[in-house]
C-alpha cells in the first residue's frame, strides 16, 4: 500500500503509517535519510540540528511535515534515564525569556517538562524561519511527527507555532513521554482538540514517565491516545500494562530517589525494546485489516 497523506482525515492509519515511517527515517541520519525521504515518502528535506536535537523540514507541493528526532535513539536509550527519572519532581516549570512568552499563554499554573522546553528553544531558530517560509512561499497543511522525546519535542512545538500564528494540521507521535501537568495539557487538549494523535505499542514503558512519585504523578498526557497491541515477537513482552509497582516491586509515596530511578530503569531496560520505532511500525503493521 502507498504511503500518502490524506489532509481531511483526521486520525487515520494511512496517516499515521506514513508519518510513523517519517519518524522512523530521522534516525538514519541525514546523508542516507534525506534520499529515502524522497524516494519513499516523496519529501524534500532540509535538516537542521541544535546541540543533539535533530529536525527534518519535509515539503512537497501538498503538504509541509517536520520530524523529530529528539536527542536520543532507540539503540543508545540509557541516557532517557536522566531525562525522565533522575531529579524528576524538578523537571516541571514555568518557562521563562523568550520561551516563557509562549508557554506563559497555557495559563496559570502550567508547566512543562524542562528538559524538553528547553530541547525545543534550541532548535527553534533555525527551525521556524524553514517552516514560516515554505507556508509563505505555498500555505499548505503542516503535520508534526515524532518518536520517544521527538514526539514531546513535535507536541511543544506545535504550541510554539500556534502562538506565533503558523496553523498546525496534525500531530502524531509515537511512544511520547508525558510533557507536562494537568494545566499545561489542558490547554494543549483545548488548542489541539482533534488534532493530536499519540499512538502508544502497549508494553512500551516510556509512555508512563517521567514520574514525580510512585503513588501520584504530576505529569499526564495529552489526548488522543491509540493503543497498539503488542506484537508477536519473542523479542518484545506482551504484558498488557506498565506499573511502577511491578517496575520497583513496592509502592513508596514521595519523591523518587536515584536509587529508586536505577532500580526502576533495570526493570525498564527490559521492555525497552517494545519502545522502538521498529516494534511500533511492526504493531501497526500488525492491527492492519487483513
């Protein structure tokens, strides 16, 4: 089946199996990404690239796709640890400056994951002028996609184009961890409604974080969730759910600790391969009708 975009369909599986193989392309790099980019999705791209957060401008006539990499691959995940567990009763804020100015209009109260607001203010200068242009030059529908912390990092920036009058069509993502608190999501479920779809492989455990605690959680996601079932692999488990319980053995209130972090990992670690960008095209190859 041909991989095309179809702009008054919300939600659909052609979308979403198009964009989830534009998330899977980042990864390649952009000497052998940008001919498959071509080749397979009929895409020209233009690659821009701040401290190890990666984005992909792809046009064609009909549409204008950016996609996130992120600043972590699913082969080299160790380093989500610090991101999504270590210190994280700490990542929420009320970002400030320039960044402020745009996340300040989610309300009073919001706040959002600082690792990735500040993932997404430094990608923004290079990144806004391309995509400003290409709408200027032939205004047309604007997809953002993503996987792991790109997902994140394609959900904010969605809010950043909003603010600064640049319409977004729709936004998937692919095994996105959580970017913000109740307020912060709120706004985004209110700005985006209908237009956000988070496709989730369900033994995949990084959907679940970060975590501020075993018992509550501060962070939560977005709507609209699309649960993919866990494909048929000796590789990926097929339990149904994650549980911090079942990760640590024991639910503790307060804050996590290092030690609770490093313990929860090795659990994680273990099912970090139903979080790949291969296991989420296998699923939704897999919960195709037949």
């Amino acid at each position: 089946m041909p991989l095309e975009l179809f702009e008054d369909e919300f939600g659909d599986a052609r979308n979403a199996r198009f964009l989830a193989h534009a998330s899977d392309l980042v990864y390649y790099g952009i000497d052998e990404a940008k001919p498959k980019f071509e080749t397979d999705l009929g895409l020209d791209v233009e690659y821009v690239q701040a401290d190890s957060t990666q984005a992909y401008v792809c046009t064609k006539d009909s549409h204008i796709v950016v996609a996130f990499r992120g600043t972590e691959s699913p082969t080299s995940i160790e380093g989500l640890k610090d991101w999504l567990l270590t210190n994280a009763a700490n990542l929420l804020i009320i970002p400030e400056g320039r960044l402020g100015t745009d996340f300040v209009a989610a309300g009073v109260g919001a706040r959002f994951h600082q690792g990735f607001v500040n993932a997404i203010g430094g990608v923004w200068d290079p990144l806004f002028p391309l995509v400003e242009s290409a709408m200027k030059a032939s205004p047309r529908p604007l997809w953002l996609t993503g996987h792991s912390l790109g997902g994140a990092l394609a959900l904010l920036a969605g809010w950043r184009f909003l603010r600064r009058t640049v319409s977004v069509h729709q936004i998937y993502t692919f095994g996105a961890p959580m970017v913000g608190n109740d307020k912060a999501i709120a706004a985004i479920n209110h700005k985006f409604e209908g237009k956000v779809f988070r496709y989730v492989h369900r033994p995949d455990p990084i959907p679940h974080l970060p975590t501020m605690s075993l018992l509550a959680n501060d962070f939560c996601h977005c709507d609209s969730e699309k649960e993919l079932a866990p494909i048929e692999s000796a590789e990926t488990p097929t339990t149904t759910s994650f549980s911090w319980a079942s990760a640590l053995g024991q639910a503790l209130p307060g804050a996590m600790t290092v030690s609770m972090a490093d313990d929860a990992w090795s659990a994680i670690k273990n099912r970090i391969a139903a979080h790949s960008m291969t296991a989420y095209l296998a699923a939704m190859q897999q919960s195709e009708p037949k």
